[in-house]
C-alpha cells in the first residue's frame, strides 16, 4: 500500500469517522494514530522504497512532519498510542512531560495531551495531509 491508498483507505475513513461521532474517545484514537503514520508512508515513497534502516525512514519522516507542521500530531499520537511522553532517555532520570492516562471516554473536557487538544490537532492536521500532492 502505497501513501496515497493509506490516506484513502485508512486515515480518510478513520477521519471521517471520528468527525461523524466527535464524542467517541476510540474514533479520535484510531484517527490521531493511523493519521500520524502518514509522514512514514510519504518518507517510504519519497525515498524510492529503498531497503534503508529505520533511521533513514525516521529522519525523512521528522522532514516532512516539520516542513508540514505534524508535530503537534505525533506529539498527541505517541502519547496516546505509548501512554506517556517520556523525557530524557540518556539518563536514567526520566521526566513524563505528557499522558493520556488523565483522558476520560465519558468528559471530553479531559481529551487534552498536554498543552494541545487531540480534537483541535486532529482537524488541523487533517487539513494539512489532504493538501499534500502523493495523497491527493
């Protein structure tokens, strides 16, 4: 599966899910986490599909979140996906800077990942990918 057929037939569908129900804490998961894997589809695809190791892919990746402004998306994906936004990985002090631990199904009013809303991040981000010439 190329970039574009991720975009149509996963991260679409998931999108338009959660926009259908904005009060589902599952939609808006499956939505944040599927949307966030994209910048990887586009590396893959921008990269030639080369047999290359995860560095290359991650690097390109990092490129195009920066360049298209998706930090904010991995940030809320990988909490939500990994629990906890750890700190500080070279030592072994290591500081939570966010979790979704705190995120209640029942009072979206809790859907915050740090300084960022997941439902503000997941529509801005959405509107960026849609825009990208591989996924259109």
């Amino acid at each position: 599966m190329d970039a574009r057929a991720f975009f149509h037939y996963i991260v679409k569908p998931n999108y338009d899910e959660f926009v259908r129900s904005p009060n589902d804490i599952r939609l808006l998961w499956n939505a944040l986490v599927s949307m966030n894997t994209v910048a990887e589809y586009l590396a893959l695809e921008r990269l030639g599909y080369p047999q290359v190791g995860r560095k290359v892919i991650y690097l390109e990746a990092q490129k195009i979140r920066r360049l298209s402004g998706l930090a904010e998306l991995k940030f809320c994906a990988e909490t939500f996906k990994h629990v906890r936004k750890i700190k500080d990985r070279s030592s072994d002090e290591f500081t939570t800077i966010a979790t979704s631990t705190g995120v209640s199904p029942e009072d979206q009013g809790t859907w915050r990942i740090d300084a960022y809303d997941p439902v503000e991040v997941i529509h801005k981000a959405f509107a960026t990918l849609k825009e990208i010439p591989e996924l259109k």
